[in-house]
C-alpha cells in the first residue's frame, strides 16, 4: 500500500487518544488518590479503624490533605491498629494533633480527620499522633441500641406488673 | 468397536497436531516481529485497519455500556442506601473485566473476521503461493503486520472503551439520576487500584489480542482454498477467538489475584 497522509494522520490520533486514555486510567484513577505534594509520613495507632483502607483520604476540615499508605497491627504487641499515613510536607501540625476515623455520611467511605492542637512544637517526619479516636462501628451501635431497648420495656413491664 | 477406538485415536492426533501447528505458526509470527526488517509501513496501514476502523463501534459500545451499567448498578445500589458508590461500581466493572473483555469479542467481530477473510481469500486466489514463488514470505510478509496491529491496537481500543464507559456511567448518573458529581468522581478515585486494577485490565487486553491476532490469522493461512474455506475459516476465527477470549479472561483473573 502507498503512502497515504490522511491515514498515517488518522493512526496517528488513534494510537494518541488510546496512548491517552490508557495515562488517565493508570495516572488519575489507578494512581494515588490524593494526587498533592506528599512527603511528611505520620504514624497514629486506633484500637479500631474499621472499614478505613490504604488510599483512604486523610482530612484537615474537610479539605484532602493527604492519603493511608498501610495499615498493620501495630508492632509493639498491644493488637492496635497502625496507620501510616502521607501527607502534604507544609503543614505545619503541632503535636498535640487528634486524629479521628470518620464516616462520609452514614455509610460512606472512612477516611482520618486531623484537628489540630494548640501546642508549640510541631510534629516532624515520621512522627507519631498520640491523640486518637477510633472508628465508630455502627453494628456494635446497634446492638447496644437494642439492648438498652430491651432493658427498658423490661424494666417498664415489671412496674407494670407490681402497681 | 476397534473402529470407534481408531476414530478417536485419529480426532486425537489430529487435533494435537493442530494445536503444535498453531504453536508453530505463533512462534514464527514472534520470529518475524522481533527479527528485521520491521515493515513499520505495512504495520501502520494495518493499525488503519483493525485499530482506527474499529473506533467508532468500541467507542459507541463503551458508551452505550457504560449507560447502562450505571442504570442497573443504580438499581441495585439504591436498595442498599448505597448509591454514593456508584462510581466504583462502574469503574471496577469496565476496567477489571468488560473493558477488556467486550473490546476483544467486538475486535474479534469487526476486524478478526476480515483478517482471516482477507488472507484466506489470498490463499484461494493462490497470492501466499504468488509471494513464495518471488520468495518472499508470507507468514512475514502478510500475516505478521496483521497479528501485530490486533496485538497493538487491543490494549489501546480496550482503554478507549473504558474511558467512553465511565463518561457513560457519569451521564446516567450525574445527568439523569442526580448523583453528586464530586461523589462519582472520588468514589471512582478511591477505588480503582493501578496494580491489581489498571495493570491488570492491560494485561488481559494485550493477551486477548496476541490470541485474536494469533487464532485470525491462522485460520486465514490454513484455510482451505476455495470460497466455502474461505467461509469457514472466518465463521471459525470468530468463533474460536470469542471463546478463548473468554476462557483466558477466567484463567488471567483468578493468576492475576483476586484477593487482592
């Protein structure tokens, strides 16, 4: 076959646009979900993280500042969970810092909240976030729901049967 | 009774010998890739052919997929208060297995078929022998820049198809069923891993196309030289690529790890 301009042009903008679409599944979906500066690493130990997972969001005020990198039992052999985390280096997070596991609306992802503390000094790479709170796990909300139900219609019900 | 033993002695060998024909075959279309000359000529014209003829159809297929995995994964997600997920739900469906697999059966039926037909009616009007007798090959010559171009232009059509997929399921769903544009997007974000999801998805659609390209064009070299084998070696292209198609995509899965 010849040399023909159209086609070699049309090939070209095929073997482009596929080129294209294959970096935007692999950079914007497959790659970090928190796609800012990252680089200060933070460790914070839960006793319960719930469905929180590596790629999760972490969050100061609503706004993404950074992402899990791993979970793991913590290596100190009290059966907390250690969640390493990578965020933005320009923070400046004073040490006194909270960290939280959160919810996006009832069911939504989990992500880790930070509020950060009044203290003086700052955290620095690699630093560890004493402050935690754990994930609320909404089975074991219920099921303590239900049995404070159930302790009160029983409670109402022998009243009911001394008067 | 010994007539019926020999017979399936016979479909046996015959079919083993078929099988190291085709090993044969793929090995020597690898011999001609890798080996000079590299005919980037003939590679581009047959990239015109399987690759960009076939973008429309992938293109419109993604779409109109994408559209309705978004519809039946609202449907389902909704009954579960779940619908904030629907971006995951599409994005992991399109890239781990329909992207792949949908843009290899619709290869296998748009461009398979006229590979095999075409070197098949090359070998009835007795061309391959035209090429031999000037001694060049054929296999090198004509059959490798086409399995070549269906190898190429599969993991690139294949990310075509899950791209217009997503933009399908994010109309159906942001457009038509008011899902939160934010939500999609993130939910599709959060979601979508590149080793165990993107990689994979590229793994599955290159070695789909090595067998579309492999099974088309073997069909078209052997095909017998009149117009019913002609006729039969496209119908069995289609065929035997859709299959394996999807016998490969079960085994690609359960290697590529599905725990995660």
């Amino acid at each position: 076959m010849s040399r023909s301009p159209i086609r070699d042009l049309l090939v070209g903008v095929f073997v482009l646009s596929g080129l294209a679409a294959l970096a935007y599944l692999s950079i914007q979906l497959g790659g970090a979900a928190y796609s800012g500066p990252g680089g200060l690493t933070l460790y914070a130990s839960f006793d319960e993280i719930g469905g929180l997972a590596p790629r999760s969001p972490v969050v100061i005020g609503g706004v993404k500042v950074g992402q899990v990198k791993k979970i793991e039992l913590a290596p100190d052999g009290s059966f907390r969970a250690r969640v390493t985390m990578d965020v933005d280096r320009g923070l400046k997070l004073p040490d006194d810092t909270q960290a939280a596991v959160l919810t996006q609306g009832v069911l939504g992802n989990q992500y880790v909240g930070l509020s950060p503390g009044g203290s003086d000094t700052m955290l620095r790479d690699g630093g560890e976030i004493s402050y935690t709170q754990s994930a609320v796990v909404i089975e074991r909300l219920i099921g303590k729901f239900i049995q404070n139900i159930g302790g009160d219609n029983g409670g109402k019900k022998k009243g009911g049967d001394g008067s | 009774m010994f007539e019926l033993v020999r017979d399936i002695g016979w479909r046996t060998v015959d079919n083993v010998y078929g099988l190291g024909g085709v090993a044969h075959f793929g090995s020597r279309l690898l011999f001609e890739t890798l080996a000079p000359p590299y005919r980037l000529r003939r590679l581009i014209d047959e990239l015109y052919n399987t690759g960009v003829l076939s973008l429309a159809i992938v293109c419109a297929s993604g779409t109109a997929v994408g559209l309705v995995l978004g519809l039946q994964g609202y449907n389902t997600l909704v009954r579960f208060g779940a619908e904030q997920s629907m971006g995951a739900v599409v994005g992991l469906s399109l890239v781990r297995e329909l992207g792949p697999v949908l843009t290899a059966l619709l290869v296998t039926g748009r461009a398979g078929s006229a590979v095999a037909a075409e070197i098949g009616s090359m070998v009835a009007s007795e061309q391959l022998d035209g090429l031999r007798m000037m001694s060049v090959d054929p296999i090198d010559f004509v059959t490798q820049p086409k399995a070549f171009a269906l190898l190429l232009s599969m993991p690139l059509l294949s990310a075509l198809f899950i791209v217009f997929g997503l933009f399908g399921g994010y109309l159906v769903g942001v457009g038509v069923l008011g899902i939160d544009a934010g939500t999609y997007v993130s939910s599709l974000e959060n979601n979508i891993d590149f080793r165990n999801d993107v990689l994979g998805s590229l793994v599955k659609s290159l070695v789909f196309g090595a067998l579309v390209g492999l099974i088309a064009t073997w069909r078209g070299y052997t095909a017998a030289p009149n117009s019913a084998g002609v006729s039969r070696a496209t119908t069995g292209a289609v065929v035997q690529a859709s299959v394996a198609t999807l016998m490969f995509d079960y085994v690609i899965t359960a290697l590529w790890g599905v725990g995660l």
